[in-house]
C-alpha cells in the first residue's frame, strides 16, 4: 500500500491527543447521531479507535468494522480496543478506503470523523462506502471546515501559521475545508435524503471557561502539525514562538473571542 503523507504523524503523544479529542468533543460529535437501532457500522478511517470506543459505550448493541491505512494507527487501535476487540464488538482491518474490498454482509449504518479531510480522493471514499451499506442505511459524517476558525484579539503570527497548516494540508492532498464540500459529494456519490448543518463553537466572555478550554485544544491541534511544518519550511521558528505567544495572550484576555465551525452530513442509501 502506498503511504500517504499524514499532517500530524503517528507518535504516541499524538495518538493521546486524538483519544483525548474525541473524549473532549463527544458531546458535540455525538449529538444527532443515533445508532439505537442499528445493528453493524461501518467506521471508515477509524485511526487509534477513539470515536469507535465512544460508539461501543454509547451503543453497546453495535458492532462495529473499523478499517484504516496506517498499521501504526491499528496498532494503537488494538490496544485502546481490547476489551471491545475480545468481546466480538468491534473488528479492525487494514484497508485503503480509497480501494475499499470488503467481505460478507453489508453494513446497516456508517461513520466517518475527521477523516475525509485527510484522503486525496474523498469522493471514491464515499462511493466505495455506499456500495457496501444496505438500501435505507445512513451515514453520518463530521468533517472540520477549517475556513472558520477566529481568535480575537488580532494576532497575525496564528494567521500565518494556520494558513501554511491549511496550505500544506491541500500540498499532500488533504482537504481541510472538506466541511463545506460533503452536500456535493454525497450527491455525487449517490446517497439520498442528504442533510448538512454548521455545528459552531463560539465562546467568549459570557463562558469564560469553555473559552479557554476550545482555545486550548486547538492549540494542540496547531502544534501536532509543528514538526510538519518545521520539516517542509512552511513556517521558521519565529513564527512559531511568536504564535505560541499570541495563542497565550488570546487566553489571558478577558475580551477574548473563540469561533469555530465544523459540519455534520448525513444521508441514506437509495
């Protein structure tokens, strides 16, 4: 299988930060979906298994075919899901969901979280899934539409980075305003009843904690991506201190603003 380039890289710590993610923004990934009734899911681009442990606790009933790429990502999979491995509630497979070949019974349902904005081709993802989901079935997809992110005060340094962030995101073909795009993929690739909606976070002064908790994780997300951006010359070491500092100076103000947006898609089968 030919690797693909990956923003944020594949080391423990950033395995820990997407367990974390998921745990942090569960109650805003979760909310609308419902799976009471399904049976089998189908999670495309499942990663370290994060959102799949959520999806067994909040759903013991499922059972749920996890596939992904990268065997490092699978393997930290097999590890954050052993228990649900050994009790026959989730399986794992190493598969390029741009090639997708899966066997047997098809799928009540899918899940896909942050993964589209990472494959060089988003619609085949979506057209192989469709073939192996059941008429009726649903899927549901939450993509970033990183287009939307603002932090108040003014800080130009944060500008700069997310831009080179974004810019090499679409460099390695990603697409990091994806959010944006799943009405039309989801057409073209043949889905039906297609539902899209903004699901934004906005904080400021009013919930001052919440505030600088989004402020914090996004932080995190922005330095998953330094030695990325260090490696390729996106950004030099001055842009990134001064960041860091500007991203401090957002939290320690009392008039801070935090805006960001992500999309929700879901749709069914014909």
């Amino acid at each position: 299988m030919k690797k693909q380039k990956y923003l944020h890289g594949y080391d423990p710590k950033e395995q820990q930060r997407l367990i974390h993610q998921a745990l942090f923004l569960e109650p805003y990934v979760f909310s609308g979906i419902d799976l009471e009734f399904t049976n089998n899911v189908l999670e495309v681009g499942c990663g370290v298994g994060a959102q799949t442990k959520i999806m067994c606790r909040r759903f013991p009933q499922l059972k749920i075919h996890g596939v992904d790429l990268s065997p490092q990502q699978l393997e930290a999979a097999k590890y954050y899901l052993q228990d649900e491995i050994t009790s026959g509630q989730v399986t794992l497979q190493q598969q390029d969901a741009q090639k997708l070949k899966l066997k047997g019974e098809k799928f009540d349902s899918a899940f896909i979280c942050w993964f589209l904005e990472h494959v060089p081709q988003p619609l085949t993802v979506l057209k192989n899934v469709r073939k192996n989901l059941k008429s009726g079935s649903k899927i549901y997809i939450s993509e970033v539409f990183n287009q939307t992110l603002f932090l108040e005060p003014y800080s130009p340094a944060f500008l700069k980075y997310w831009f080179e962030f974004n810019d090499y995101q679409c460099e390695i073909k990603g697409h990091p305003f994806i959010g944006s795009q799943l009405g039309n993929l989801l057409q073209q690739s043949g889905f039906v009843d297609i539902q899209t909606e903004m699901k934004p976070f906005h904080f400021d002064s009013r919930e001052p904690k919440k505030r600088s908790s989004f402020i914090e994780y996004f932080y995190q997300i922005l330095l998953s991506a330094e030695k990325s951006l260090l490696d390729n010359k996106r950004i030099d070491q001055k842009i990134l201190n001064e960041m860091k500092k500007e991203v401090q100076a957002v939290k320690k103000s009392k008039d801070a603003v935090f805006f960001y947006s992500f999309v929700r898609a879901t749709a069914k089968v014909p």
